[in-house]
C-alpha cells in the first residue's frame, strides 16, 4: 500500500511554463488572483512543477509586475516546486530573497539573440551564471534553489537562421562546469524538427552526462510534439511545455506557443509514462484561464476532441 | 544533369486525401470545378497521389455526387496518381469503368464500425476485396488500377475502444493474401500514440513483408504529427493526410482532421527526406481552398507562422 505522505511515481517530469513564457507577450495583464488561481488548480492536477514568473525589470514585460506578490502565493502551494526565469544576476537575488525553489537562467546560443535579449556577449552570460551559482552555493543548503542553465535559441535563430550544433554543445558544457544541476534545450522560435532534436540533445547529453537534460519546445510549426517524442526517444525525461499552448511568437505573429501541455501530457500516458497529472483535472483548468483572460488563443487536439474511450488501452 | 521527363526522386510518398476524408463530412458542397482546382494546384505543386473522392451511392454522401466527373477530370492533370475510395465491389466496378489509377478499398478492423460503415461483417468485406482484386485481375494490364488494402480504425475505435494489435495483423494478412498492392492502417478516429502506432505498424510490417504499410492519421488528439514520426521510424514511406488538416471526426464534433499536410511536408523536409513537394506551392494551395469554401476549418503551424530562415539548416 502507498504511503499517504509519498509523492506519485513519475516517468517524466512535466513543468508548466505558461504562466511565464504563455504570458509573456500577452498584452492583457493577469491579475495575481487569477494566476494564483491557474497554479493553485494545476499544482492540484499534479503538476510537481511551475514557473510562475520572470524576475525582469517591470518596464521590459509589464506582465511580470507582480512577480514578487506571485512568487509568495505560489510558495503557499503544497508539494509544488516554485520555479521562476532569471536572465541575469539581478534577476537571481531577486528568486533568492523571496525563496523559490528553482532558478532558471537563459542564455542564447545564438549571438545576435543572446545581444537583443539580455544586451551581452554570451561569455558575459557564462560569467552571470557562474556569479549566481556562488550567489547560490553562499546561502545554507536548506535554502539553495535549484539551478538550471538554459539555452534558448539552441534549435534556431530568426536573426542567424542556423544555429551550430557545437556550440550548443559547448555553452551546455561551460554551463555545466559553472555548476547548472540541470541544462534546458530550448527550441524559442520553434524551427526544428526531429532529426535535428535526436542529434542535437544526443550531443548535449552524452557531453553534460549523468547532469540530466530537458526540453523546451514550441508548436510554433506543428511540429512541437513530435520533437518532443524524438527528445523523449534520446532519453529526456524532462518537459517544459504550457497549458493550452498559450503563448506567440515576436518574430511570426499569429503563431502558436510553447507546445500545448495537454497534449503533451496525452501523450506520455499514450505511452504508459507516468507523470503524476491528472489529464481530466488539468484540462479543467483551461476554464480557469479562459475566465480571466477572454481573449488568449489557447490550442490543443485532447481539449477539442475529449479523451478517447477509457477502455481503448490508449491511457495505460 | 536531370532528364527533364523524369520524375523527381522521392524518399517519401505523400497521398493528398482532403477531397475526400476532409470534405466527406463537410456540410458544404465544394463545387466540382474548385475541387478540380485544388487538385491541378496541389499536383502542380508536385503532390503525386491525390485521393479524388469516394464511389459511395450520392443519397449517402452528398459531397460525392460528382465523383464521376471530378475522376474524370483529375485524370486529365498530368502526372497525378488518381485514386479514389471505395467500400465494395460496386464502387470497384465503378473506379474501373472511368480508369481511375488506385481504388483504395477500406473496411474496418473494429467489427462494430465494419457493421455501421459497410453493413457487413469483416469476413465479408475480405470476401469482396477478394471480388474485386479478381475485377482487378480481368482487365488487361494497362487498364488495370493499383489496389489498396484499408484497415480503418486499426488503432481505437469509438464504439469498441481499444483494438487488439493481433486483429490488425490478421486482417492485413488476409488483406495481402487477397492480393492487395499495398496496406494502408488507418488511426480513424485519432487514438492513438507512438508507442502503440510503433507496436501496430511493426507487426503489420513483418507480417505482410515485401508489400508496402501505408500511414493514414488524424490529428484528433494532437499526436497526429508524433505518429507519422512512430510510423517514419519503423520504415513506413507512405503518407496519407489532408490539406490545411481539413476534414473532421463523425464522433468528436469540433475536433479537428487528418494530419496537416502542409505540416507534414515540413516534418519530412525537416528530416531531409525528399517529397518531391514544393511546400510554398502547397501552402498556396490553402488560398484556393478558402475561396471556394470559406466555411471550412483550416489548421497548420506552417502556414500560421511561415517557413523558417532558409539559411537554418532544417530544412535540408
């Protein structure tokens, strides 16, 4: 008999980055209660993990505003892992004080991006992130969050097209021997497909081994779920994805977001992975968001069609 | 150097079906001179099968009543693959008076659905594919169609759920036997996942080995794409999918249809795989489609956000 106490068994670990990355080029404000409102029903669907926000100045991504007020709520959940992004040093003193769980930082492998978004060399990114570790390895353990190295832009650029697959192997490895515990691919522009996601996360992951790799992609087109399978075929048993698919593009206006969790979610229990969420519950949270936010896009086949027969054998 | 008369070299066959599964159950009646448009577009856009329509009595599917005509003036497109579904030895009969090039029979490995779809018991429909392969087999061979072997809701079925993954490979064995040129499974009523499309598409494969296993998916529950890699995986090289993903599901009301071809076009390009298919060509495609039928729901990642940089790499 399970332990009441115990955590679900989990295959795969899925983290909804809605509430950030979804958010973020949305121009409606969400107010705080009904993003509370989003983490507190989707942590109780079983989602072990969310990134609730973005430490960024106010004035870049006015969405962001209440990122102190949404961190403190979300800290109140139980059994969730409060994650929340930092581009810089800033960004990381910020998560500390307030105690979230995990930090994750982005870089852009490519060049020109890593300029136009944190205005820095990517080096200069490499430095940050080995400056937030110490920030991090000063404060007792109880109190040091997890630190994750990511890498946007790793699959693509919309400024520098091609994006070579040593150097995402060479930023992955510099993040790791900074101390990331763990590196995030990220496809941001959503311009790959599955041979390049087998190639490239093989790379990374036989050159950061045994720190674990996860993934980030985006639908943007229409093939988000399936890289996801290529990266889940390489090993990755770890998934950054968002409710409904919320979320743009800046560079290709009316595209879709980050890959749609639902879906996502669909998917693992098509292939008897466990990942603790109840599909039935996290799609009742769609409700939720439509409420507060009317005029968001939100996609995905499994919220369109319903589940399939409970007997198909589809759900293991 | 080319010869300018040979075909272009082909790693994988896409089959358009959107005349037919996409338009089968749309209230609308698209007008037999824009489904020729579409057809003359999207073969001069290099597609080289398109399944036209369905010889099925008009009283049951209105949206065909011009099947006769739209054959014959597919036939006149240079270079097309006309195909055409067919239920039973009628419609056989009917494919081979216009000289269609492919009848694709279809039963339904799910009793239940054989009996509502065809009215009759699976062992009856073998029994008229074996009819119909004998039809076939009279004609001199310059007249004589390729003749397809379909196994509808091989993957899940919404009156019986799961299908046994044995029931599948029987009547596929029974299929090839008869004397099918190729075999086509088909997740109808878009079921299924990876692990099982890998599971089924492997055994049918080894059981039916040298014939060719075509893929027929619906996007239903988002995991369209994601099989058609399952499927690329084990070897399959021959696609079925729709337009804009046109098309629906009689049991879902509002899901969505088949796999999106243009999507599809860029997974295989994605993958360096050749189609012999201009994807901007086809997502022009798109434009005649709405202008004939401004009513039909159209989906794709590509056409929403565009193709990437062309110097990315992805598409090889």
């Amino acid at each position: 008999m399970q332990n009441f106490a115990s955590p679900p068994q989990r295959d795969v670990a899925l983290r909804e980055v809605g509430l950030r990355d979804g958010l973020q080029i949305h121009p409606t404000f969400m107010p705080t209660q009904a993003k509370l409102a989003w983490i507190r029903a989707e942590a109780a669907a079983g989602m072990p993990e969310i990134e609730v926000t973005s430490y960024v100045p106010p004035k870049l991504i006015p969405q962001f505003a209440d990122a102190e007020e949404v961190s403190r709520l979300a800290l109140r959940v139980p059994g969730l892992t409060v994650a929340a992004l930092i581009p810089n040093a800033r960004g990381a003193q910020r998560g500390i004080e307030l105690g979230v769980h995990k930090l994750n930082f982005v870089m852009s492998v490519s060049r020109t991006h890593n300029l136009k978004n944190v205005r820095r060399e990517r080096e200069d990114s490499v430095a940050d992130f080995r400056a937030i570790r110490a920030l991090c390895d000063a404060l007792p353990p109880e109190r040091r969050p997890v630190l994750g190295g990511g890498l946007s832009t790793a699959l693509g650029c919309s400024y520098e097209g091609r994006i070579p697959a040593a150097d995402v192997v060479r930023y992955a490895a510099q993040l790791a021997e900074a101390g990331a515990d763990e590196i995030v691919v990220a496809d941001t522009v959503g311009y790959s497909g599955p041979a390049q996601v087998r190639e490239v996360f093989r790379l990374v992951m036989a050159e950061v081994a045994p720190l674990p790799v996860a993934a980030h992609f985006h639908d943007t087109r229409g093939l988000g779920i399936a890289n996801a399978l290529a990266a889940l075929d390489c090993g990755v048993r770890a998934f950054d994805a968002s409710l409904a698919g919320m979320g743009g593009c800046p560079f290709a206006p009316g595209a879709t977001g980050n890959i749609v969790m639902d879906d996502l979610c669909f998917l693992m229990a098509s292939m008897g992975l466990r990942t603790g969420v109840d599909l039935e519950r996290l799609l009742a949270v769609r409700d939720i968001v439509r409420a507060a936010l009317p005029d968001i896009d939100m996609y995905g086949g499994v919220a369109r069609a319903g589940l399939p027969r409970l007997d198909t054998g589809v759900l293991r």
